[in-house]
C-alpha cells in the first residue's frame, strides 16, 4: 500500500473543483483524480493529475471510474447544479433533475467508492453542500443565496452525510463523514447575476479551496457528521 495520499474529486472541470485539483497537485505526497464529464483543458493543463470521466448522475460511468480506481484515502464530492429556480415556480420533474444530480448522485458515488476507501485507513467522506442547505438559516426571515430547489437538495445531501456516517460508524479504521460550506465563490455558479446584484461578490476560488483542503486535513473521526463552514467554523444543520 503506497503512503501517498490519494484524493478524488468528482467535479473537476472548473471552479471550485478545479482549485481544489490545482491546490492537491502542489501537496507534498498527494495524487489528486479530478472527474470532468468532457474533457477540461483547465485541468488538462495541471501536471501530476488523473482525469477520470464521471457523471455524477449515470449509475454506468460512476461504476467504470470505481473499477479503475481500488484505492482512495479521500472522496471529494464537490460537483453540483444550482441555479434560482423557486420550488413555488418550478416543475417537479425539475426538481427531480436538482435531487438526482445534488443527492442521488453523491449516494451513488459513494456506494460505488466505499471499496476503495475501505482499502485504505484514512477514509474521508467530503461533500461540498451549501449554506442554502441549513434549514436553521433558511426558516429565518429574508435568507439568501440559491435557495428553492437547491436549497432542498442540498438539505436532503446534508441528512445523506449524516446517514452515511451513521452506518459506517461501526467499522474500523472509522470513516470521517463531513458535509462543508465553501463559502461564497466566484465562480459560474457563484458569479450568476442575481446573486451579484445581492452583495460585493465571492471569493477566488483558490482561497476557498486551500481553506477547505486545510480543514479536511486536519479532520478525525470525532468531527464525523458536523456541518462545517470553509473556515472550520461549525454550522447549524
Ligand atoms: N460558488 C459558490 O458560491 C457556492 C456556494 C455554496 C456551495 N457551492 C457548491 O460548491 C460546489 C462547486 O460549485 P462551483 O461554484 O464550483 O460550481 P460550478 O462552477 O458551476 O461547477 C460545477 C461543477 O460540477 C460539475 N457537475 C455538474 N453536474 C455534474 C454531473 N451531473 N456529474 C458530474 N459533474 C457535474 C461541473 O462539471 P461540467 O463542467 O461538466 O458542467 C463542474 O465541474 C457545488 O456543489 C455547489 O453547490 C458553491
């Protein structure tokens, strides 16, 4: 068993995936895998990286990249959709689209990598969720950002990690299970007009990306099943 530690991200193609590849290739003693769903010159262009194709929401490619990939310390689950679409406005069969992708997706994926994460002793379990997924912020008046449909799937992703890291509570070595906050980020999804019009905009995504990385480093078992912010401060479900 090689001691580098290796860390996969699904959903590396651009923004804060990206970052979070372009951060782990300059990591000592790292070999990061970054999924894009067609290819990304972007990552392309970072040294020292595996690319693996993955859609987050076909059962088919998620298995081939699991049977290509026997061992991962780390899964990343940052890729995600999300755009302002109201639940009062918008179609079931729409919301159908956010749940697949931003909750049916990282089971799937998680599913599919437990064997390679079993193979290895670090075990980590990341998904990059939303502070539209805390029900304690959004019940308050005047809440902001993508709420509606995405809000709902990224509530629901947030029970998934909890769900997970019950069940897997059991096992040894222990998995760390965390749902985390990156903050707001320019990117495309982070840059869409009617948020801009909300404030002074996000932030680069490498600081978001590095803070992450920082976190997730120092994450153990004991902090399994906590929703934290970017920064490391914990967030109310
Ligand atoms: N930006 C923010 O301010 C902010 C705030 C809170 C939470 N987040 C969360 O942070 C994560 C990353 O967001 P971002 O701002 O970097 O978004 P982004 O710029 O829109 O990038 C989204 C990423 O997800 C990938 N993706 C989308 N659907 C996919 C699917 N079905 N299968 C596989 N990959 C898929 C995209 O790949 P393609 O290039 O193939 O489309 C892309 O790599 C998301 O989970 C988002 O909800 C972002």
């Amino acid at each position: 068993m090689s001691n580098q530690q290796i860390v996969l991200v699904i959903g590396a193609s651009r923004g804060i995936g990206l970052a979070l590849v372009e951060e782990l290739a300059a990591a000592p003693n790292t070999l990061p895998i970054g999924t894009v769903r067609r290819p990304s010159p972007a990552l392309d262009a970072i040294s020292n990286v595996k690319v693996v194709a993955l859609d987050l929401a076909d059962d088919e490619s998620i298995s081939k990249a699991a049977s290509a990939l026997p061992e991962l310390d780390t899964l990343i689950i940052n890729a995600g959709m999300g755009q302002r679409d109201p639940v009062t406005s918008t179609s079931t069969a729409d919301l159908a689209t956010y749940l697949n992708v931003n909750v049916l997706g990282p089971h799937r994926a998680i599913r599919a990598f437990l064997p390679a994460l079993r193979a290895r002793k670090t075990r980590r379990i990341i998904a990059i969720s939303s502070s539209s997924g805390c029900i304690t912020q959004q019940a308050l008046p005047g809440s902001i950002g993508l709420a509606g449909c995405y809000g709902t799937s990224k509530a629901a992703l947030n029970m998934l990690m909890v769900q997970f890291h019950n069940e897997l509570q059991g096992e040894e070595p222990r998995f760390t299970v965390v749902p985390i906050h990156p903050g707001w980020v320019a990117t495309d999804m982070g840059n869409q007009p009617h948020l801009l019009a909300l404030g002074s905009g996000g932030m680069p995504p490498a600081t978001s990306a590095k803070a992450i990385l920082k976190l997730v480093d120092g994450l153990t078992p004991e902090q399994s099943a906590t929703f934290y912010r970017f920064d490391g401060e914990k967030m109310p479900w």
